[in-house]
C-alpha cells in the first residue's frame, strides 16, 4: 500500500506509518464492540466508520462517522481511562485504518 498523506505535518505522518499498523476491513466489519478493552487506537486512510451506542432495548444510535484522516476521540477517552468500550465501530464502506 502507497502511503496516502494524512493531514498531519509530514513528521506526524512519518511517526503514524513507522509505529502503526495499516489494516484492510470490508464493509460491515465491527472493529470494536460494546464492553470491549480499547487497545489501538483507529486513524481512518479510506473508507469510513460508524461509531454508536446501544439503547436499553437493544437499537442503534447513530453518534458519528469516522472519514479519512480521522480518529475516534471515544476511542481514545475510553482508552485512555482503561474502560471498557461504551459504543460499536462497524466499517461502513470498505476502509483500510491505521492501528
């Protein structure tokens, strides 16, 4: 995979490369769900994510997609605490995401 430019100094993007793992997921992948440990922490370089939440009767509420060049500030709150995940992460169009 070529290094697609994220929108970051070239320094940044440089560290991300060297020290992240680029990983390809299809489409209706879940990349975290409810109750899990975060353990990485996602940069999206294509495709797109959606993160939500679960209701007491088990529906979906939409909080917000991931794009290209975006992280999960959820992910990284939750990580950083050391708390199990509160929301859902399905890829919804095919996407490759930096780890």
């Amino acid at each position: 995979m070529s290094k697609t430019i994220l929108p970051f100094s070239s320094l940044l993007n440089e560290k991300v490369y060297a020290t992240g793992q680029v990983k390809s997921f299809p489409a209706g992948s879940v990349i975290l769900n409810m109750e899990s440990y975060i353990r990485t922490i996602p940069i999206v370089v294509s495709g797109s994510i959606r993160v939500m939440r679960e209701d007491e009767e088990g529906q979906e509420l939409l909080l917000y997609y991931i794009r290209p060049g975006e992280s999960c500030i959820l992910s990284v709150l939750e990580g950083m605490s050391r708390q199990r995940s509160k929301i859902k992460a399905v890829v919804e169009e095919d996407a490759e995401i930096i780890m």
